[in-house]
C-alpha cells in the first residue's frame, strides 16, 4: 500500500527542443510523461517513499505509455483507469529561461476527464497516509466529485492532505470560476503549495504575508510559495520566512515546481508520522524543509521533461552540500 497516493491528470508533455521560443516557433519536440500530480508521484519515490496515482487515460498507445512510464518509476498504478470514452491527453510546451511556460493543451476532452467518483476505492484512499491533488481535477464535474470523494476519505482516514493549485488559465471556462473553485479546495488541506505566478491571482495579494494570511485563516497549516531561482517563502500560523534558491543550469523548469511539491511532502510525512503536524514546526525545521525542497525545484531544471528530470535523495543531498 503506497503511502502517498497522488490524484489528477497524467497526460504526455511535448517539450520545444529550442529554448526562449513560443510554441509558433518550435519545430521539434522532446516526449515526456508529465502532469502535476503523476510527477509528484514519480518524484516521492525517486526520494524514497512509496506512492500510487488516480487518474485516467486513454485505452490507446499514448496511455499505454504512460502506465508503462509510472510503472517503471515504481509508481503503483492499480487504480489508473483506461478508457475508451476519450484519447490520452496533450500538452504542447515551451519553456523560456526565466521560467516562464508557453503550454497548449489538446483534450477537448481528454482521458484525464473521465475520472469518476466511483473510480475512487475507499480501502485504497483511507489506507494513505497522504493525499496530494491539484486544481486541474476539479474543473470538470466527474473529476471534481472524485477529488472531493478521495478528500473526504482521506481527512476521515487521519492523512495529511497536500494541495497545488497549478493555475492553468487556458483550462478554465473563466478565471471568476477558477479562483473560486481553487480557493474552496483550501479547505481541509494541510499544505498548500504555490508559485509565484499564480499567487496574485489566487490570493488577491501581491504580497506574501498578506497573501498567506488569507490561505492560513482558511486552516492550512503550512503555505509555501515557491519563487523559481529565488528560492520560497512559507508561513505557518506561528512561523514565517524565506530560503533562497540553488544556483544550476536551467536546461528546462517544466518539472521544478513538481519536484519541490514532492520534496516538501516527503519530509512533511516524516514529522507526520511523528504525529506533528506541519503547524506544529519550529521554523528552523521549516528553514531546513523548504531548502531541501528548493534543491529538488532546482535539479528538476536540469533536463527536459518532467519526470526525466526528478532528483532522487542522492543527488539533492549532493546539491546541499555542493
């Protein structure tokens, strides 16, 4: 049984081989596997914790591709659903260096639509010991009551609930609905982890401790913005502060905010184990988690594609003492 079970899309990522060009300007592409919640899967386990993925794709070579890719990363996919209702999804990036995305996507609709709340088994959801998901999932009406469904039974089974947003404004109907169905799914989370590029948007604040407060008066217990090369800046009701980033050649940051998410997460669950919620640390141990995520964000830059590009304990260990 997986101790993080990770729920959302996975869908296959084409990354532009040329960097600082828009996707009107890319000719050749690199395949990768990807989607949010299905890297921070890979990247738990890349770092040494067990974990398993939710979601749907299509009976058809693309997903078959990705099964075969989480598989071979030791990703447990007992519950990923095949359909034949809809193709694998797409998405079509070009990434520049500041960080920056250009990213299409082809899923009008897309597998990862196809997810149900009665694809959500309740014995493998309460067996968790944490559940991550992202805003992605809950656009659309079959996804959105399975996110909620696996929620409930993981805050009703004791897990610690992990949430990113990943804002992606071309997905949405309108951007009213999309602040609203992201900041209702802050309820009942213990970490939420944002970029900076979607914090304005969600919170209304340009400002971080501003911004944090609005999240934290919802009852998270932990906030994380992550900043890029900058670094992060977190809060908690009793703590708050910045870490600076690494330094590294920037190859390609589609998987950086992923590979700190499972980063954060992977060191979040050992506290929890220790029954300490993540409300409950010090801030020289938040100090020393959120640098070893922002080492994991930083070697996630490092290769093109995302999951290729997740760190395992070693080489973020190396980075640390580098």
């Amino acid at each position: 049984m997986p101790g993080v079970v990770c729920l959302g899309e996975l869908l296959v990522d084409f990354c532009a081989d040329r960097p600082d060009v828009g996707l009107d300007g890319a000719c050749t592409f690199t395949r990768a596997p990807g989607g949010a919640p299905a890297n921070v899967a890979v990247g738990v386990v890349r770092l040494g914790e067990s974990a398993g993925f939710v979601g749907a794709v299509g009976d058809d070579p693309f997903g078959d591709f990705l099964e075969a890719a989480l598989r071979k990363e030791g990703v447990d996919t007992s519950f990923l659903i095949k359909t034949d209702s809809a193709r694998t999804s797409l998405a079509f990036i070009a990434a520049r260096s500041d960080g920056r995305k250009d990213i299409t996507f082809y899923r009008n609709p897309g597998a990862d639509m196809c997810l149900a709340a009665e694809h959500i088994d309740t014995w493998y959801i309460g067996s968790a010991e944490v559940l991550h998901f992202g805003s992605i999932s809950r656009i659309d009406e079959g996804p959105r009551a399975a996110t909620d469904r696996a929620r409930r039974l993981a805050a009703e089974a004791g897990a610690l609930i992990s949430y990113d947003p990943n804002y992606r404004p071309s997905l949405w109907a309108a951007p009213d609905l999309a602040r609203k169905r992201i900041l209702e799914s802050l309820a009942g989370t213990n970490v939420a982890k944002l970029s900076a590029e979607e914090w304005e948007f969600i919170t209304g604040a340009e400002d971080f401790a501003e911004g944090a407060g609005l999240i934290l008066q919802m009852g998270v217990d932990l906030v994380v913005r992550s900043e890029g090369s900058d670094g992060a800046s977190f809060a908690t009701p009793q703590h708050a502060g910045h870490v600076d980033g690494f330094e590294v050649d920037c190859i390609e940051p589609t998987g950086a905010g992923d590979g700190f998410c499972a980063c954060l997460i992977v060191q979040l669950l050992r506290y929890w184990r220790e029954g300490i919620p993540p409300r409950q640390l010090q801030a020289q141990e938040l100090n020393r988690i959120v640098r070893r995520a922002n080492a994991a964000g930083a070697l996630a830059c490092t290769k093109v594609g995302a999951i290729p590009s997740l760190p395992t304990t070693q080489q973020v260990e190396a980075l640390m003492v580098g």
